[in-house]
C-alpha cells in the first residue's frame, strides 16, 4: 500500500541517481528555468509530460487539468499562458489530449456527475459543434474523435488568446500544437500546427 514514506523514499533514491550522473545538475537547475515548452495537458496521471516527451526537469512548463481545456474565464490557465509567453518566451505551445480520457467519456456517457459537469460543459459544446460528424461514428470512433476534437478546439483557444495574439503581432518565434496521446501505445501524435502566418479559424 502506498504512503507517504516510501514517496519520500522515493524522491530520495532518484535525487541521489540524479546527482550520480550529473552532479551540478540541482545547482543548475536552482538558477533558472528556460524550457522551450509549454504542455497543456489532462491531469490524468496516466499522461506525465516530462516522460511522454522524454525531457529531464526544466525543459516543459506545465499546465494540466480535467480534459485539458482552455477557456477565457479560466485566470489559472491564462495566467500560466501569460507568463510562458512574455517570461519564459517559450517557442511551442503544445496542447495534448489522450485516447480514452475520462472528461470526455463522460460526457459521451452524459448523465449526472455533479460538479464536474459545470467544467465538462466546454466538451459538451465542442460535442454539439461537431454533432453531425460524430453522429457517423460507432461508440469506439466516436470517443477518439471527440478526443480530437476537443484538442483542436481547445488549440482554437489557445490561438485567439490576447496573450498568442500579442505576440504572433511582435512577430513572436511561436507555435501552437495539438496532439493527442495514446495510452495504449505510447505514441504522441500531431492533429494540428499553428503559427502567425497559419492562424486557426475563428467560429
């Protein structure tokens, strides 16, 4: 059974790797951060940046939630927009769903949830914008589709936030991505890429 003790342990024998390979690597890593990444992602533990994308601790900024949504009422996610934008002048916005995501079965699923329907309600648009395609669908398609459409979507937000807009305008090194992860098979992969001079539509 998992405690405490043994995450501290834990932490503890990887601290001890880490200095074992690189023994500078926490005095470095203290001084600054300059990762190159932002990762919007789901919180599902399942999906970990750093490991799917193969980069140590300072490379990926990171901001995670149910469903990996991007909404413009949401200050948490704007703010961590905001300062990897302007402070750490990231050059790749990465926004990443996954195969088999609990926010989107569940509205797939519909019936009550409770709170968490109020958040899901995003998907729910994202559902009904896509209606007559996914309509076409068998349950299994369906559920990846909707996985996809959602990052896309969501990669939408990302675009026409002030904070991208500002930038792509100062003529920004800055791109915007949509992938989708496979839990079944490890593999990220690309739906979509943006830039100053390929904007997503507005809709």
């Amino acid at each position: 059974m998992a405690n405490i003790k043994n995450i501290l342990d834990k932490n503890a024998a990887w601290a001890r790797r880490m200095k074992e390979k690189n023994p500078d690597f926490f005095a470095k890593l203290a001084q600054q951060q300059t990762p190159k990444y932002l990762w919007i992602g789901c919180s599902d533990s399942r999906v970990p940046a750093t490991q799917v994308l193969d980069l140590p601790p300072g490379e990926v900024f990171v901001h995670r939630n149910i469903a990996n949504i991007v909404v413009h009422s949401d200050m948490n996610c704007l703010s961590v927009i905001q300062y990897a934008v302007e402070v750490l002048e990231v050059e790749h916005i990465l926004v990443c769903g996954h195969y088999g995501c609990g926010g989107i079965k569940a509205v797939l699923d519909g019936g009550d949830h409770g709170m968490i329907d109020n958040w899901l309600g995003h998907i729910k648009n994202v559902q009904r914008l896509n209606s007559e395609q996914l309509s076409q669908l068998d349950d299994d398609e369906r559920f990846d589709k909707l996985c996809e459409l959602n990052v896309q979507e969501q990669v939408r937000n990302v675009c026409h936030t002030t904070v991208v807009q500002n930038a792509w305008k100062k003529d920004a090194n800055l791109s915007v991505h949509g992938c989708v992860y496979g839990l079944s098979d490890g593999i990220l992969r690309e739906l979509c890429t943006h830039t100053a001079h390929e904007p997503p539509q507005l809709r």
